[in-house]
C-alpha cells in the first residue's frame, strides 16, 4: 500500500483557530501496522491508517494525547 508522505492533523483549541500540525511518515509502524508520522520536534506522533483514521501515541512519559479533529493528507 502506498501511504502519504506528509498529513495535517487539525486539534480543536479552545476560544481561538483550531490548531494544525504537519507530520511526516516515518520509517516505523504502529501496533496495527500502519505507518507512525511525527512532527519537525518529534513530540506529535500518530499511527495512520489507511482509510484516515487517527492513533495518537505518546512521545514520552505524563502525556495523554488527544485525537484530531481531522486528517488531511498533503501532497509531496
């Protein structure tokens, strides 16, 4: 299966724009299988299926991830 290199993942915030972070396919894959993305810091990381579903997975220790509002893959 051929993945996106790249997806926005758009989080509601409170009281302000919703925020979006861009992550970027890595060489590793989540407990399902499906490719981990993470962004420019390595913080954000998610498993991403492919039919666009969204698994948050913490980066380090006290996190509690919250799941996107949305997924839009980006072209290269």
């Amino acid at each position: 299966m051929d993945y996106p290199e790249r997806y926005e993942l758009v989080f509601q915030a409170l009281a302000v724009e919703d925020d979006v972070v861009v992550v970027r396919r890595t060489e590793l894959a989540g407990a399902g299988g499906y490719p981990v993305y993470e962004d420019e810091s390595g913080i954000v990381r998610a498993e991403i299926s492919d039919r666009g579903e969204v698994r948050m997975l913490a980066s380090g220790g006290h996190q509690a991830p919250q799941a996107p509002l949305l997924a839009r893959p980006l072209s290269p």
